[in-house]
C-alpha cells in the first residue's frame, strides 16, 4: 500500500494563515490545501527525477526542479533578455544541443517558404 507523501505539515498552514494573514482557517480549507501543495509538490519532484534520469544523471539538478515547476505549476513569460541570460546559464554540452535545435528551426523553416 502506497502512502501519500506529506511535504508540508497542518501547522504550517495553519500557523501561516493566522500569524500572516491575521485569519482564521477551516480544518477542512487547510486539509485541502495540504493535499493539493503536497500532491503539487510530489509531481514536480517525480518529474525533475525523470528530467535527471533521462540526462543519464544520478543526481537532481536546479535546471530540472525549474522545468518541473515551469511544467506543473505554470510558466512565466521572460523578455528575450531573460531568455538569452536563461540559456547562457547552462554548461557547454547543453549550449550546443540548444544551438542545433535553433539551426534545426531554422533551417526547417526557411524550407517551408
């Protein structure tokens, strides 16, 4: 039997809603939301394992937790300023891989015209 994973404790919330919030909380709102964070929290750790698996790494890496969260949480928009500084921020090996795919667009799109 597989048991759900708890990331977040009831206190916490509930702590957070009072002391920040200056609020009350429902047993049932913080229960909730508990189970929503954790089982948010549960998919992007699986999919950032997955993201190292697939790299052939033993190791979860700060580029894999950002995709997960980027895919399961929702994305931002960046200027193209912050996504060329995004881009450079990777090693050697990716920069090389993320310039053939540009190339590959490229080349794939000047077929169409």
């Amino acid at each position: 039997m597989s048991t759900k994973a708890e990331f977040i404790k009831f206190n916490a919330i509930k702590e957070y809603i009072n002391n920040t919030l200056k609020m009350r909380s429902s047993e049932s709102a913080v229960k909730k939301s508990l189970s929503e964070f954790d089982s948010a929290i549960e998919k992007v750790l699986q999919e950032a394992g997955e993201l190292a698996k697939e790299d052939k790494r033993n190791t979860v890496m700060d580029q894999d937790i950002i995709s997960a969260v980027e895919k399961h949480l929702g994305k931002r928009n960046l200027t193209w300023q912050e996504t060329a500084e995004e881009i450079i921020r990777h090693n050697p090996t990716d920069l090389g891989k993320i310039s053939k795919a540009i190339n590959d667009y490229i080349e794939k799109d000047q077929g169409k015209k």
